[in-house]
C-alpha cells in the first residue's frame, strides 16, 4: 500500500481528485468504481469543477458503484443512486447508459447481483475503485466477517453501520437493514484501488487496514494483497498508524516520475 498523509482534508481531496482526473485524462473511456458517503463529496465536487472549468471529459467514462440499499430505488433521496445523480452524474457529461449502481428494488437479487459481475467484466474490469472506510474497518458494505473472496451479493448491516448511517434518514428506523455490495474479491480485482479517509474517528480502522493483520474482522484490510492500493489520509486519520513518519519519508523522496502532484 501506498500511504500519503496530506496536512488536511481539503489538500487531501485535490490530490485524491487529481488521480482520478489524470487517468480520465490519459484513459478516456476508463472504467471508474465509484463510491458514496460524506467522505465523498468535495471529490465529487473537485470532478465537476474539473469538469465545468477545465473541460474535464466524462463522455466515454463508464461506472460502477460499490453498493446500494435494498428497498431504495433512484427517487428515494438516501438511495446511492440518488446520491450519485445529486453529487456527480446530474453535473458532468457521463452518459446514462454507462452508469452502473446496484438495483436496490432487483425482485431477483442473485440474478441481479450476478448480472453486475457481468457488467464489470464486459467493461474490461474496472480501472480505478474509489473507496472509503467504515468506522469498522468496512469497504463498500463487506461487514465484518464478509468473505475475503466475495463478490457481489445481498449483506446484512451490523447496527454499528446502521446507526452510523442513521442521521441521513429521518431516524433510525429508516435505514434498510439489508444492502447489495461489491464483493471483497470484486474490489481486490480492480486495476488500482484509492481509498481516502479523514478525521481522527477513522483512525483505528485505517490502522487495522494499513498495519493490522489480514482478516475479515476488519474488510479493508484485504487491501493489503492488493498490488496497487493508494490511501489518501488527513494527519487526523493517520494519528494511529505507527509507521507514519516512514510512509511521510517514502512520499517526500518519490522519483519524480512516481508522483502525484
Ligand atoms: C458506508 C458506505 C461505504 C463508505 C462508508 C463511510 O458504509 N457503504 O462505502 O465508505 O459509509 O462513509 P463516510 O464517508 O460517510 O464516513
């Protein structure tokens, strides 16, 4: 894995923008897995910028996100696919019918979660999975104990998700219990998987999943098989990790051709 700890979460968020565009840029008709959460937005927000000032072109992008509610089609204003219309696709010239969110209203989940396997393969994999993290070390929905070789499927939200997530609904009763996620294994099969993460209440799980060992206690942590796994920290997030004088020393002595910025 590759650490940078940004001063905050603002110069963070440029830089983690900053990858995706320069493979847009590079890679035109990339394949990006997208995700959703507070953690998301001022990147969402950075794209669309690049996207009305810079011209940054989404035409022949194709996406993918990480999960979605089971109950909660695109009207539904706590859906991801609601969110990702909100934050990005309603923003930028991405083409409908590249747009990929699991189908939270599937009446066959299976099928339905097979067919999105089969999407990400006929795209030709995906490029570059966007990821955040739970305070429970969690990628996507892949709840402690989820399969490290899982792939997309129906899971059930522990209650530490759930009242997590509970102040996006009008009470807690309202979070869906059940959601549809990319697998473990789906993840660990992108291309490049850059994860971000800010704030001090994300510091143990970005500890358990940079230094902790591999376990499906904690999902994330499977990253660290991943052969190109770049996580975007605050110094907040980074609090707890015991390595992260070594990791600032790695990022400030790069080869000038391995940086980002
Ligand atoms: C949810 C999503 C995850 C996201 C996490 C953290 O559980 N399924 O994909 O990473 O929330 O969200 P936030 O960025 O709001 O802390």
């Amino acid at each position: 894995m590759e650490i940078i700890i940004k001063p905050d979460a603002k110069s963070g968020c440029v830089l983690f923008a900053k990858i995706i565009a320069d493979l847009v840029k590079n890679k035109p008709n990339a394949v990006l897995g997208l995700a959703t959460g507070d953690t998301m937005e001022p990147i969402y927000a950075e794209l669309v910028r690049m996207h009305q000032e810079e011209g940054l072109d989404f035409s022949r992008v194709t996406s993918f996100n990480l999960d979605e509610y089971v109950g909660l089609g695109r009207s539904h204003n706590q859906s991801y696919r609601y969110y990702m219309e909100k934050h990005l696709f309603c923003n930028v010239n991405i083409s409908t019918d590249r747009i990929h969110v699991p189908n939270g209203l599937a009446t066959d989940i299976p099928a339905a979660c097979q067919r999105y396997e089969e999407e990400i393969k006929a795209a030709g994999g995906i490029d570059l999975q966007l990821l955040g993290i739970g305070r429970i070390g969690h990628i996507g929905f892949n709840e402690p104990t989820s399969s490290l070789a899982s792939r997309t499927r129906i899971k059930t939200l522990t209650e530490a998700t759930i009242r997590d997530n509970a102040p996006h609904f009008e009470n807690e009763k309202e979070v869906p219990i059940r959601v549809l996620t990319m697998g473990i294994g789906t993840i660990l099969e992108a291309r490049c998987c850059l994860i971000l993460a800010f704030g001090v209440k994300k510091a143990d799980a970005v500890a358990s999943m940079v230094e902790g060992p591999i376990t499906s206690m904690v999902t994330a942590s499977a990253l660290q098989l991943h052969p190109k796994t770049i996580v975007v920290l605050d110094e907040d997030a980074a609090s707890k990790l015991q390595l992260r004088d070594y990791y600032r020393h790695v990022y400030n002595n790069k080869p000038a051709w391995q940086r980002y910025e």
